[in-house]
C-alpha cells in the first residue's frame, strides 16, 4: 500500500469514498454528497489531498487544510475517508501519519479536530495511541443521520515543539 498526492484519475473513487462516509451521517459533518464537479473544486480548494492506493485501487483518503486564518493560520485540519470494505487493515493510520508529515513539510505547527464524535472509538483510539491530545468534551455537538445528537470531542498534536 503507498500513501500519495491524489490526481484527477482518482477522483471518481475519492468521491465514492468521500459519499460513503457523507452518507453514513455519523462522522462527517457534510449532509450533502459531492457529485463530479463539486468534488473536483473541493479537492483542489486543500493544501494538500492523499490518498492510499492498494493493487491500484483507491482505499482511502484525506484532506488537509488551514483550521483558520490569519494569526491562528499555522493551525491545520484533516479528514480521513477509509473505503467500508477495507477497514480494519490500518488504512485511517497511515492516512493519518502521512497527513501529519504533510502538514509539518507544508508549514502548520498544529493539527486540531474539531468535531471527533465521541462515540467513533477506532478514530479516536488511534488518535490517542498516536500522541493526539483530547481537548475534553462538547455536549450534542453533532447531529447523526437518525436526527440524534452525540457529543464530540476536539484533539489537537503539536507538529513543531519550537513554537
């Protein structure tokens, strides 16, 4: 499995990917899909978009962007998509280390989630077990598909300790 920089080539299987979880409702905070042209201009609109690529095939994904502007800009943001169908071969992890190397070569000090949702434990295991650091808890910070709130819960990891 190899980690790059996405390319138009991939991005039928990213949207799929990307849909997928849009349309699960209990991870991303989008309610709409993206179809073929909104997702062309999302994609390119990030600092940076990896995806993880297996026997040829598009596994996974992320997104990597500023979580802010201005005097919080070196703060950055990421989502990770895993294909359902190949989960729980460690693809969000290497998505997530990539990422983290990304962002240090791009300049961003910080990657910060805003809204983990508490009840997604493999995410935020894993997030943990890296060196993520858990910010606490916001009550009913998300409404799931089902119309039902569950809280979510910020993590931040230092990418630059000289800051």
């Amino acid at each position: 499995m190899t980690i790059r920089k996405y390319n138009k080539t991939d991005l039928p299987a990213m949207l799929s990917i990307w849909n997928e979880v849009v349309d699960a409702g209990i991870a991303f905070p989008q309610e709409e899909p993206l179809t073929p042209e909104t997702g062309a201009a999302f994609f390119a609109a990030q600092s940076y978009c990896g995806v993880a690529e297996d026997a040829d095939k598009v596994v996974g994904l992320y997104i990597l962007h500023p979580n802010n502007v201005g005097r919080c800009g070196h703060i950055c943001n990421a989502s990770y998509a895993v294909d359902a169908a190949c989960r729980g071969k460690h693809i969000g992890e290497k998505l997530v280390l990539d990422c983290i190397e990304r962002a240090k070569q791009i300049g961003f000090k910080i990657l910060q989630f805003n809204a983990v949702v508490e009840s997604n434990t493999h995410a935020r295991h894993l997030y943990e077990r890296i060196g993520f650091t858990p910010l606490g808890t916001i009550p009913h910070g998300f409404r799931m598909k089902d119309g039902h709130y569950e809280n979510i819960c910020p993590y931040y990891i230092e990418l630059k300790k000289d800051i």
